[in-house]
C-alpha cells in the first residue's frame, strides 16, 4: 500500500494545481445560472415570448420553451 503512495507522490498529483481556476469559474458560473433559473421564473418566461417573437419574425419553425416556464 506504502508503494502506491510513494508512487502517487512521485508523480506529483497532488500537487498540480493547473485548470483549478477553470473549474472554480465553471462551478461559479453553474451556481450562478441554477441560482437565477430558481429565483427569476418570470425572466425565463419572458425570454421565451421574445424568442418566439423573434423566430416568428424570421420565418422559423415552433416556439422555444425555456427551462423553468
């Protein structure tokens, strides 16, 4: 078992730190997203009429549901 220690050790996993700020930025950002989805339903609906609106003014297919309306 000490083997596989001395091992992981050796090859410095635990000390690399490199993409740790890309992570923390992308839990914040995800955080951030779920956060505003659950207190403003009322912005998620109405992004979802303008969608419509500007779908229906290009011509394009069916509506667009967004998360949460």
């Amino acid at each position: 078992m000490t083997k596989i220690f001395d091992t992981i050790l050796k090859l410095k996993i635990w000390k690399d730190s490199r993409g740790q700020d890309l992570v923390e930025y992308a839990l914040l950002a995800g955080f951030l997203g779920a956060a505003s989805a659950y207190t403003l339903p009322q912005v998620a609906s109405s992004i979802s009429n303008i969608l419509n609106a500007v779908i229906a003014m290009l011509g394009g297919g069916g509506p667009v549901n967004a998360p949460g309306a």
